[in-house]
C-alpha cells in the first residue's frame, strides 16, 4: 500500500498551479493540487466523479453554480459533470480524488 506525506510531496511552482499525480488505477485517480496565492484551476467538468479536500491553506471552491470558501478539512464532492475548480487566498494545497479514472 503507498503511503504520502502530504506536507512532503507539497511542491509549489511560483507561474502556475502545480499537480503531482499520486496513485493512477482504473478506479481512481489521486491527484495533489498545490497553488501560491492568487492561482486558479479555473471552471471545467468531467464525466466522473471529482472528491476535494483541503489540505492546506484557504481558498475558494467553485461546484456548479456555487462558490464557497475553504480551509483544512473542507471536503466538496463534484458529481459527473458538474463544473469545478479552486482558487488559493493564501498558499493553498488541495487533494483531488477522480472516480472512477477518466477514460
């Protein structure tokens, strides 16, 4: 079983969002989002599942039409579909599990 220290593998790109992808199998994806402040992973949808949760950092979630603010611990769960993205307030560090793998 692979085991992450999230803090660890937390790399940051001071141009872009950076995503590191953890764990690839058909039935899931796991991917590491890291953004310094003021980066977006801007509005887009897939035919699958997307969980995120907040690692580190604030933000902001946007799931459809809604937008709500985040911190560790905040958890959104975006069905097939749904648009979604995030932006970081401060440094942000958000986990993204893709279920199942996009095709």
């Amino acid at each position: 079983m692979p085991l992450f220290d999230l803090q660890a593998q937390s790399e940051f790109a001071e141009d872009r969002p950076r995503s590191q992808l953890l764990y690839d199998s058909e039935a899931a994806r796991v991917v590491l989002f890291n953004l310094r402040a003021g980066q977006t992973v801007p509005p887009h949808s897939a035919p699958v599942r997307v969980m995120m949760l907040v690692v580190a950092g604030q933000g902001q979630f946007r799931t459809g039409e809604d937008t709500f603010r985040v911190r560790p611990g905040y958890l959104a769960i975006c069905e097939p579909n749904q648009p979604h993205g995030f932006s970081a307030e401060e440094d942000l560090t958000v986990l993204a599990t893709i279920a199942p793998r996009p095709g």
